[in-house]
C-alpha cells in the first residue's frame, strides 16, 4: 500500500472518530445533562486526537474531501436521541479500528493507543447504556 494513500484514511478515520465522539457528547452534556459521561467521552476523543497530534501537517497534506468517492454517499436519517447516539458510537468504534489497523505500516508504535481508546469506547457506551435505560426504553432481552 502506498504510505499517502494509509494517511489518506488515517486522516479521515480521525475525523470521523472526532465527529463522532463529539456527537456523543453534545447529547450527553446537553440533553441528558450527564457531565460525568460526557467528560469521559471527552477524555477519549481528547486522547485519540493526541496520538497522532504531531502529524497533523502529515496527514492533512493528503485529504482530498473534494474528490472523495464517499462524499455524495446519502445517511439514513435518525429518528431518535438513541440512534442518534448509537450511531454514533459505532461510527467511533470502527473509526478507532481502521485507524488501529492501518496505523500499523504507517507508525506501528501507535497502534496499541488506539486499541486501548477503542476498548474505551465499547465500557463507555455499556456504562451510559446502563446508566440510561429508562431514558431509552431499552429492555433486557432473555431468551
């Protein structure tokens, strides 16, 4: 693989894992006014953003949001705050592990720091799950 086109993705990946993360917090700080919940996911994007902060210019250099393939791709709309939050939780844990993967031929050294925050992620998005149930109407399932 060429090393421009793995930065390409890392550079999206930390987008899309920031974007993300940021959703999260907004319905976290604003809506079901949780500030514990939201600092942690805060603290999660801030560390991800850290990992690779030193290659800012690197990776940015490589964006091409202008031709990207993915760009005029439609999203199906939400419906409500839990899928508006479920949404986006996915959206980071798959962000946090393309960039897991592909950071391993371009800085190996900091594969294990985006393992670690996306393991983060999945015990924040059980703790505020669990912590929200009622709000959600989200119902254990036996079978």
């Amino acid at each position: 693989m060429e090393k421009n086109n793995i930065k390409r993705i890392i550079d999206a990946n930390l987008n899309r894992s920031r974007e993300a993360l940021r959703t999260v917090e907004e319905a976290l700080r604003f809506i079901l006014n949780d500030g514990d919940s939201y600092k942690k996911i805060r603290r999660i994007r801030h560390n991800a953003d850290k990992i690779l902060r030193n290659q800012y210019a690197d990776l940015i250099k490589e964006r091409e949001s202008v031709k990207d393939a993915g760009r005029q791709m439609g999203e199906n709309p939400k419906k409500n705050l839990q899928s508006v939050i479920i949404a986006n939780f996915k959206r980071a844990q798959e962000a946090m592990r393309v960039l897991e993967e592909y950071s391993k031929s371009y800085m190996p050294q900091v594969s294990p720091e985006f393992k670690k925050q996306r393991y983060a992620l999945y015990n924040a998005e059980k703790e505020i799950f669990l912590k929200f149930k009622k709000f959600f109407k989200i119902k254990n399932k036996k079978n």
